[in-house]
C-alpha cells in the first residue's frame, strides 16, 4: 500500500499537452533517472516492458529526435496485467467504504491524500496557466519526498464548462484529505458542500467571486478582496511611513481604479492626524516642489498604476532632485509595478520604491534560480513568462499545505509559523473568518534599495 504512492510526477502532465485535455490521473509503477550508456531498449527489458509499453507511458519520447539524456526522469508503467487489480481495489472502492478506511488512519501517519480539480488543458490561457501550476504542485511533492512525506495525487480536469457534480461522483473525489481547485466562482459552491460533508480541505488558489469561504470552515481561499486587501496595505503604509510626509499625485488618468485605494489612505492619514499633499502631475516646477517637505522623508503615492503615467512621474522627479538634491524621497506603488521592472528599474532603485504584493520572487535569489532550472529539466521548457510565476505558486501551496497536514493534520489551520516552510514567491497566513473557513492574509512590500538591492518586507 505504501509503495502506491505514485502520483503523476514531473513528466506526467506532458500527457495534458496532447490534443485530449486530460480526464483524470493515471497511475505508474516508477520513475527512472537515465544513467550513463542505458539506452530505451535497456531499460524496457530491465523492467519487463515491450519498448512500446514504455514510449506509450513516455509520450515525449515518440517526438522526432527525442534523445535519451542522462539525468532525465521517465515513467515506468506496470506491465499489462500488473497490479491493476490491486490498484482499482486499494484506490477506487466505493465513496462509503474509502470514508470508513480514512477515518481509521490519521492522515500524519500515511500518505497526503491530495486532489487537483483545475482546469487542465492546453486550449486556452487559464488551462495553460493552471498545468504549470499543477506541475509546480507535482515538483513539492517529489520535494516533500525526499523528506519523508508520501503524497497520493489525483487529478481532474475541470474546465470552465465542466459539470463539477460528475467529477465528484467519482469514487476517488471522497477520499481525497485536500483538493485544490477550483478555478471558477461557479464551481465553488458544489465542490464546498461535498467537502463538508466529508470533512476535507479545500485550497482555492486564485482569486474568485464567491461568499462561500464565510460559512464554510472546510474552505481555504488564498485570494483577497480589494477592500481588504486595501485595508491592510494602508494598515502596514501607515507603520512603515509614520514619521514621514505623504505627497499624493493626481496623474489625471481617467481609466484608473485606484482613486479608491487613495481616498481610502487619504482618510485614513486624516484621521490618524497625519499631514498630506496634493499635487497633480501638470503642475509647474515650482507648485510641484512646494508640495514636499525639506525636513521630513517624503513618500510619494501616485493614483494611477500605468507605467506612462510612471514615466511622467519620475521625469518630473528626477527634474526637482536636480535642482533640491537635499529631498528625501521613497515612492509608493502597486502590485501592477512588479511588471515594469524592464523600464523603470533604475528609478526604482533611486526612488526607494516600495511595491505592496502578495507575491514576489526574487529573481536575483538562489532559490528562484533553483527551481526555474529543475522545472526546465524536468518539463524541458521554460515557466511562462507571468510576473506571478504560476509553477512557483503551485509548489509554494502545495508544500505549505502538504506539509501542514503531514504534521497536524485535521488540526491544521495555515497559520505561517506552523509549517517552517520560505516560500519563495506566494506567502500564505490564514485566519479564520467569523464561524467560516480561512482567508489568507499575507502581504509583503517589495522594497528596491538605493544600493541596488531588493528586500521583501513580509508581514
């Protein structure tokens, strides 16, 4: 029972890219890591298969001028007959005998019992986005691994259109201790009612319109409403800025969403009795100066997110410290930034930006090299080109919660000193919300340093 550990790992969603989007999880006997001087033939014979049984568990390997390399991890299937018996029997009962056979064992002392219910395809962005988060959930369990957590995966693909009811008809739904998903408001409810009854967790990953997290304590939703969200940044501005001089710019950008985020800091400052200035982006050298202090650090909050708006800004900037190089200035911005690191990096740096997120990678960071380069070997192709990196997402998630269930089990509450785990770019801190489930309270501000360096403040 414990060797039926297998899920689909690493090569195994090269099997979504096929012009079928994939139903549901297969199961494989092994994974193989190439050797020196082995060869297809060598390691079909090895393992009793025909080279055909293994190129059709391998379909990456029937694609013109595959090459065998060192180092590559293959799937080894079971030979035709092999303990699929035993399979469909362990993993496939029925939903009332598995229920039964869960409750008995504590899930700290077995496998992580783990669903996917994502849109898993190849047909448009969201199921492209959502396999390389899969992948990046499939690279944290063979991490989780190596440190002696057994994990079963099973996946489903649940696209847009899908009637969620009939995936969870199948057996496999009610013995899962976490399932992942979904990805669309409509489908949360469905799959929230089946997890309560049969007391299994659900992460849901992305951000999603639904009140269902309030009175469903099963529920894990990672995303947060723009209120909130608001609420905490302007919580955690007014700690880190306290003693400085807020100059807020009107940048005349009649498409931006962010008057409600400046009107909400605005109130706050006033009732914290802090003093502020307004300034527009048109207005003269001289009106534009007046607006900053000479003796305090001034902190600078644009009302628009648009990098030619930005541009603007630092121009005028960049004119003022030429002629008053004696001002303090750090800027202020929002998630949107992270995207134009391209164009405004050395500004950031010089402005002292900092950019509030709930995710960030460094790309500078031995870690974040660590794991784009096993995702290339491992998928032989590069993580999309996202600022949130969606594979790094789904390994952060899926560790974190792995994990949390490997030590706690029904006990764990996703609280972010409960696991040990740095994630490298998606931090999660739950707190539960009324009588319901837990929402993710995590924030941090990226911070692009003078000297050139990036810290991430996390909170």
């Amino acid at each position: 029972m414990k060797q039926i550990w297998r899920y689909l790992l690493l090569f195994s969603v090269c099997s979504l890219m096929t012009e079928t989007a994939l139903s549901q999880s297969q199961v494989f006997k092994d994974l193989h890591e190439v050797k020196r001087k082995e060869t297809i033939f060598g390691i079909a014979r090895d393992n009793g298969l025909t080279v055909q049984e293994l190129l059709d568990a391998n379909p990456e390997m029937n694609t013109p001028g595959y090459e065998l390399k060192v180092g590559a991890v293959i799937k080894i299937p079971f030979r035709k007959g092999e303990k699929v018996a035993a399979i469909q029997e362990n993993y496939a009962p029925s939903a009332s005998k598995t229920t039964n056979a869960q409750a008995s064992v504590d899930m700290r002392q077995r496998e992580i019992r783990v669903g996917i219910m994502l849109p898993l395809h190849k047909l448009n962005g969201d199921g492209k986005r959502m396999v390389e988060y899969y992948r990046g959930v499939l690279m944290a369990c063979d991490s989780l691994k190596a440190n002696g957590v057994s994990t079963d995966i099973r996946a489903w693909n649940v696209a847009e259109d899908t009637d969620i009811d009939q995936i969870l008809k199948d057996p496999q739904a009610a013995t899962r201790d976490l399932i992942i998903g979904p990805l669309y408001s409509k489908q949360v409810k469905a799959l929230g009612d089946f997890a309560r009854a049969r007391n299994i967790r659900v992460l849901i990953p992305f951000s999603i319109n639904s009140t269902e997290v309030y009175d469903n304590a099963n529920l894990f939703q990672v995303y947060q409403n723009g209120n909130t969200l608001n609420e905490a940044i302007i919580y955690r501005f007014n700690q880190r800025f306290k003693n400085c001089h807020p100059v807020i710019i009107d940048c005349n950008d009649t498409t931006s969403t962010k008057g409600a985020f400046t009107a909400a800091l605005r109130r706050k400052l006033e009732q914290e009795g802090i003093v502020y200035s307004i300034t527009n982006l048109k207005s003269n050298e001289s009106l534009f100066q007046k607006c900053f202090s000479t003796t305090q650090r001034n902190v600078v909050i644009l009302n628009t997110s648009r990098s030619a708006e930005l541009s603007v800004a630092f121009a005028k900037l960049n004119g003022m410290m030429l002629n008053s190089p004696q001002l303090q200035i750090s800027l202020f911005g929002y998630p949107e930034w992270l995207q134009y690191t391209r164009s405004h990096l050395e500004n950031f740096y010089k402005f002292d930006t900092y950019v509030p997120s709930t995710y960030y990678m460094n790309p500078l960071s031995t870690r974040s090299e660590r794991i784009k380069q096993k995702y290339r070997w491992n998928f032989h192709q590069d993580m999309q080109s996202y600022p949130q990196r969606f594979a790094v997402t789904g390994f952060d998630h899926a560790y974190f919660f792995i994990k949390g269930l490997h030590l706690y089990g029904k006990n764990f509450m996703g609280g972010s000193g409960m696991v040990g785990y740095t994630p490298i770019q998606s931090p999660l801190h739950f707190e539960r919300i009324g009588n319901g489930g837990m929402q993710n309270r995590s924030l941090l501000f990226v911070h692009y340093q003078r000297d050139q360096r990036i810290e991430t403040v996390n909170f």
